[in-house]
C-alpha cells in the first residue's frame, strides 16, 4: 500500500468586500498586505477555516460568495499546497489585527489597495480576477511566480 502520510496542506483566503473596499492584513512573515485566511485544520470544511481564520485575524464576519481561486504549488521534495480563494461580502465588524500573525488590518477601496498597497503577485492577481473579471467560472492563468525555490510544479486557478 502506498504512503500516504501528510503531504499537501491546504489553507484558505477571503476576498472580503465592503462597497468598493477590500480587506487587507498585513502578514507579520511576509511583511505585505495579503488577503486574510489561513491553514486549515484537520476536521475543518475549507469554509469553517476561512470564517475561523477571519475571525482570529481581524475580528470582522463575512459570508461566502462564491469561489474565485484555487493555486496549487508542487515542490521538489514531493510535497504540494493548496490555497482556496473565496469572494465574501462583509457583515460586521471592524477590522483590528490579532498582533502576531497579522500587524495591521483594513479596508480599502479596491483601486487603492491595487495601486498603492506592496501586495504580493498572487493577492494582486487575486483581487483583480475577482473584482474586474467577468468570467463565469475558474480558468488557468500564466502567473508562475519567479524566484521561488524548490517549486517543481504551480497552478493558478482564476
């Protein structure tokens, strides 16, 4: 019988939208402006994780939307990440970090966060896909991300 034992992880990232805001955290490792979310546990729906991981990170709630990304990372160990992106629209709460993960969380308006906010390549793709695109369901996009060590094989769904 073949091994099974861990190796791909999943996490999980809200598009938060508030009118013509989005939800942005600062994440304290990677120091850029990210879109809230997280690792999913074990025993959690990729839904639960998202919505527990919105809750420790900022405080706000939101309700899922639909699903607008999916990234899948193979690496040369063997070992591979998932990384599942919903559109949520706000519900309450303002945002306030948790102050280890997350050092600062806020909304800005869309065009803001696109222009003047350092955000990774993949959070920009991201927010752009789900906010300008008009298509009707999840199609391969090109972005490889360049200077990554060790990705043998990357996806991105948008």
């Amino acid at each position: 019988m073949p091994d099974y034992s861990p190796f791909t992880s999943s996490g999980v990232g809200g598009i938060v939208l508030r009118e013509n805001q989005v939800l942005l955290v600062l994440d304290a490792s990677l120091k850029k402006w990210t879109l809230p979310g997280g690792h999913v546990e074990r025993g959690e729906t990729l839904a639960s994780a998202l919505h527990r991981e919105l809750g420790e990170e900022t405080g706000v709630e939101a309700a899922i939307d639909k699903l607008v990304g999916l990234r899948h990372a193979v690496f040369d160990d063997g070992t591979s990440d998932i990384y599942v992106v919903y559109l949520m629209h706000w519900l309450r709460g303002e945002p306030r970090p948790d102050g280890a993960e997350v050092l600062d969380a806020r909304f800005v308006g869309i065009e803001e966060a696109l222009s003047d906010y350092e955000l990774s390549e993949l959070t920009r793709r991201l927010i752009e896909s789900a906010t300008k695109g008009t298509q009707a369901g999840l199609t391969s996009d090109s972005y490889n991300p360049s200077g990554t060590k060790n990705i043998k094989g990357y996806t991105l769904y948008v």
